[in-house]
C-alpha cells in the first residue's frame, strides 16, 4: 500500500533524550527503568500543560510539536526545572532538549522532514539539564521576557550541526542547575561539586531573556570556557570505545555545572572524534580558553584514565595527570574517576584564568576567582585571611552576587571553626544570613546546604549538622567535603567508629585535595576517640606532611605518643603545634565539646594524653 500524500504544516519542534541513559540501563536495568518511567511521567504531563502533541518516543527519547515556540520553550524550561528538583527516581535523569521552528511532514501522527533533522541536532549537541534553540526559534521568544521570565539566552554563533548542509545559528539555555550552580569545592565561588565537584562561581546575576552575545568572525572565549575532546581508547579493543565516550561525556557534564564554565557540549565535541588534535585551531573553531585531551587503558584488573589540560592561547599545557580506578565494580570506578578529574581540572582552570588574569582591573568575577584562587590553597589563616577582603570587595561591586555571598560565608564560618577570630557570634551570624539568603532563591544549592551544615556545627547543633550534610549528598553523591565532614560530626555524636568510612570516600572522591590534611587528621582523631592510638599516628603524620601549616595533626600526633609513652615524640609533636598556635590550652581544647555521653567519656582520655603531652591546662 502506498503511503498517502503527509501533511505538511508549520511546528515548533521539541526533540528531547534522556542524558546517561545507556550507561544507567548498562549498570541497573529495573533502576533506570523506574527512572525512566517517572521523568516520562512528569514529561509527558509538562507537554499536555502545555498544549502540546507527542509524536513520537523511542526508549529514553520524545518527538513533540508545539503550535508556538513560546509554549514548547516554556515546556522545556518547566521540565528542565522539575527534573532538577525532583527528589528520588524522578531526579535522577536530565534531558537535552532541542527547539526548532519549520515544516514538518506529518504522516500517521508521526513527524518527518528537515526540520526535525535540525532539532534532533540542536537536542544532541545540548548539555544535560539545557535546552538549544535554532535563530528560527530564537526570533519568536527574543522579545517576551513576560511570557518567559528569567530566562537567559546565550548565542553561541553559527554552527555546524552533524548532516545539516547549512550553518545554524544557535542560542543556549543553560540548565537550572548551571543558572543556579552547584558549587564543588574545586571551584567553589568562581568555579563545585563535584563534585565533588566536584564536589565546588563566577555567573553574575542576569538579567530576564538576556542574550550574551559573541561575534561571528572572531567568537569572545568566557574566562572559564573549555571542550572535553573525545578519549583515546589506548585498550586495544574498540568494544571498550563506549566507555571513553561515556566518560567524556560525564565530565563534560560535572565541568559544566561549575558556575562561570562555558563547556562544549559532548555531541560537539564528538565531531573531533578520529581527527587530528590541534589544540590552538579547536580553541579558533570553538571559542573557548581550554582544551581537555585524554586517554582511557583498560587491563583486566584496572582502568587507567589519563588528562591534560591545554591554554589554547599559548598552547602550553598546564597540567596533567592520571587515575586509577578499579575494573570489578566499573560504574564505581567510572564515577570516581569523574569525580577525581573533575575537581583536579576544576582547580587547575581557577589558578590558569586567575594568573591570566594579572594585572587587569579587577571586577567582581576576578575577585570572586581570586578568593577561590586563595581557598583552593593548602588549609591556612593566612589563605583565609586573604580571601575574605577579596569577597567583600566583590560584594561592593555586586551586592547580588551569590558566589561572593557564599566565598565570604564559607571564610566567616571556618574561622570561627579554627578560633581565628575575635567576633565568634557576628561571623557566625553573617555567615549563616549569606547561606539562608542563597537557600531562599535555590533550595537545591548544594554548596550552601554544605556551608549551612558547617554554621550549625560551629553552633554545636551536631544532628541538625548531619542532616545538611546528608542533604548536600542527596543533591551531589560525589561532593567530597560533606563526606569528610560527616565523618567528624560522627566523632561529636559519639559514633567515631563511622568516620573511617566517611573519610575514606572523600579521599577517594578528591584524592589530592587542598583540604586532603584536614581529612586525614580527622581520622586520626577519631582513632584517637577509640582508643587507638597506634593506628592514629600514620594518617596524622600524612596530614601533618600534607599540610605542615595545618597545627591540630601535631596536637593529636602528641596525645598519641603521650598515651603510649612515647614521651620525646610527644614533646616535640606538643612544641611544633604550639609554633602554630602560641598559647593554646587543655580549657581551649574543652571548649570543642558535645553533650553526647560518649563523646564526653572518650574526650576525658583525649584531655589525659594532652596534659601527660606538657599542654598547659589553662
């Protein structure tokens, strides 16, 4: 039978696929199969709202048409924003989603013809969580801020799009977790989070339906904009080629939800793909500061993942490394290692486009990087103290800025923590106003519940503490600092015995990082907590090679050796702390307490060790 003459009409075209499906499906099918379910569910009602008609679904994918490009944009952007406050199955996936408006052919229900071609790209080329738009598109919603408020439109230029003869010029909306950033600590402010992270912004506040805009002829670079080109398969089996795609992939997604990146999305990125590797002429074609290469080696054992990070301006490459991650559990591994690189990168970009940035008058963006720049340091007052000026001046220029909010809160906060300051209560409120200010206007910031969980433990509030902590790893599991912290907060609740655990997946998550001596000192005490002092020595001397500015691992290090009788270790270990940190006393120390019964009982000991050590009581 041959198929009648289709219908030919003008549409808006929503091209929509679910970002990591095959990679979830690969390790969990009942999983993602009851994620895929409840992100449809919410999809298909957000399309019906919306008065719009699904044409066509394929496993994770969805074809729909939409009488206005107003109504699908505002449709994408609802979805986009439920997903990313979804909590359980429903939060578990992001779509890209991709809008065009042209003819189509329609036959039996389903859509056809070159215009669907063009949305499907703009859906491939999308960053997770993000919505493109082709200029057709664009001309139709660029003038309604009042129809869609609080949108930002960013022209990326004219593209390429894969089997389209004709450059397209196309316009991004970031995802609401990019417009609202997580922050990791690797780039926490101007940069995750992960975290973990990234685990750590520099977007300023903007304004409804902007547009950034970017000539074509010599495209503007973003401060912190890069492209994760495509991983070597160095495995010898191009069976193995999905996993250097899927991993690619993954920290194209982690470096792009730091605030103040610009990344090209992965479908981009995969056009490189078998090419030549020329870092300078991709950062011409793409417009961006930043190359990322790699290469992935599998062997039977382990899964090797090698990183550089290039200036295209210069063409010096500026950092490299390499991971190892264990091959029996591979979507652990895979995770890890994103992680890891992400947070590596993360501080890598910050200190690049930091000293790039010398000399330059300074805005709010550069002070909010510097800030960082500082606090990505080993863990010092000095580091602190230098940062908190920083942050201020930002504010005076920005007063809405939210990474210098949170830069400021996260200084005030750790220096009550340390005993740095002298106006324990007034930081500690100011602090805790930046946080809840920040909360109020994205409830799903995971930085700021991470900085929240820390004013409460400065307040001694030590379960609401690890409830904020638990929260900010619902909102990123790969957020490396809230594991190290819950871990300590386990000490404070008399459960020490749990802090191990939590320690160690934060140095898994974030192996070298600036915050790594700190970690490990905390496990030493709480083997110290335990009774163990034996086994305490070995992280607490780590902590103290890590970071020899850091002074509480020689205090621990000196109740060790006390306790066990190791009398001219313990008189040495007391004397370098007390270089650090002149005329600290056993009354200081008890004032870092806990009602938990527990706590107080392994405390008394903690307090014994110290004096046997020669610390003064008062």
């Amino acid at each position: 039978m041959e198929w009648p003459v289709p219908e030919r009409r003008s549409a808006a075209i929503f091209a929509a696929d679910i970002a990591g499906y095959s990679k979830a499906m690969h390790a969990d099918e009942a999983g993602a199969m009851r994620a895929l379910q409840a992100t449809r569910r919410i999809v298909d009602r957000l399309i019906s709202a919306r008065s719009g008609r699904i044409a066509n679904t394929a496993g994770d994918s969805v074809l729909a048409e939409f009488a206005s490009v107003t109504d699908a944009v505002a449709c994408a952007a609802a979805i986009q924003r439920a997903l990313a406050t979804a909590e359980g199955d429903a939060g578990r996936f992001r779509l890209r989603i991709g809008i065009h408006l042209g003819d189509v052919m329609v036959h039996e229900g389903d859509l056809f013809g070159d215009g669907v071609n063009i949305a499907a790209r703009l859906q491939a080329a999308a960053e997770p969580g993000a919505l493109r738009l082709s200029d057709a598109a664009y001309r139709q919603v660029c003038d309604r801020p009042d129809l869609l408020p609080g949108l930002r439109f960013v022209d990326l230029g004219m593209q390429r799009l894969k089997n389209i003869a004709r450059p397209v010029r196309v316009y991004a909306v970031p995802s609401p977790e990019a417009r609202a950033p997580r922050m990791a600590r690797a780039v926490r402010g101007a940069l995750g989070a992960v975290t973990a992270m990234v685990l750590a912004g520099l977007a300023l506040a903007w304004p409804h339906s902007a547009v950034e805009r970017r000539e074509d002829a010599q495209p503007a670079r973003p401060r912190l904009s890069l492209v994760v080109l495509p991983l070597a398969n160095q495995s010898g089996d191009a069976e193995q080629d999905y996993l250097a795609e899927q991993l690619a992939e993954d920290l194209s997604a982690d470096l792009a939800r730091a605030p103040g990146t610009f990344v090209i999305a992965h479908g981009t990125a995969q056009s490189y793909r078998g090419r030549p590797v020329e870092p300078r002429a991709i950062g011409r074609e793409l417009g961006v500061r930043y190359v990322v290469q790699g290469s992935l080696r599998q062997s039977a054992e382990q899964v090797r993942f090698a990183v550089q990070l290039t200036d295209v301006e210069t063409g010096a490459a500026l950092w490299a490394e390499r991971y190892d991650g264990a091959r029996a559990d591979l979507a652990a591994a895979q995770d890890t290692l994103v992680a890891q690189v992400g947070r590596a990168l993360g501080i890598r970009l910050l200190e690049a486009e930091t000293q790039s940035r010398a000399g330059h008058p300074a805005d709010a963006v550069d002070l909010v990087m510097r800030g960082q720049a500082l606090l990505n340091r080993p863990f010092a007052r000095e580091n602190h103290a230098g940062a908190r000026p920083l942050f201020a001046r930002a504010l005076a220029l920005d007063p809405g800025n939210v990474h210098a909010r949170l830069g400021l809160a996260e200084v005030l906060v750790d220096g009550v923590l340390n005993g740095w300051t002298s106006e324990r209560q007034a930081d500690l409120d100011t602090a805790e106003q930046a946080v809840t200010s920040v909360l109020q206007g994205d409830p799903t910031h995971p930085f700021a519940h991470y900085l929240r969980g820390e004013t409460l433990r400065a307040r001694a509030r030590y379960d609401e503490a690890l409830a904020a902590f638990d929260r900010v790893l619902t909102l990123n599991p790969s957020f490396a600092r809230a594991h190290a912290y819950r871990g300590l907060i386990h000490i404070f609740l008399g459960r020490a015995e749990e802090t191990e655990a939590d320690i160690a997946a934060a140095i898994r998550l974030s192996p070298k990082d600036p915050l790594l001596g700190a970690w490990l000192a905390r496990d030493g005490l709480a083997k110290l907590h335990l009774g163990r002092d034996e086994a305490a020595i070995a992280p607490l001397q780590r902590a103290a090679a890590v970071n020899p500015l850091f002074d509480f691992p020689h205090l621990y290090l000196a109740c060790a050796f006390a306790r066990l009788g190791r009398d001219a270790e313990a008189r040495a270990a007391l004397a370098r702390f007390l270089e650090l940190r002149p005329g600290y006393t056993v009354a200081r120390y008890r004032s870092l307490t806990s009602t938990d019964p527990t706590f107080l009982a392994q405390r008394e000991g903690i307090y014994d060790g110290l004096r046997r050590a020669g610390l003064p009581e008062r």
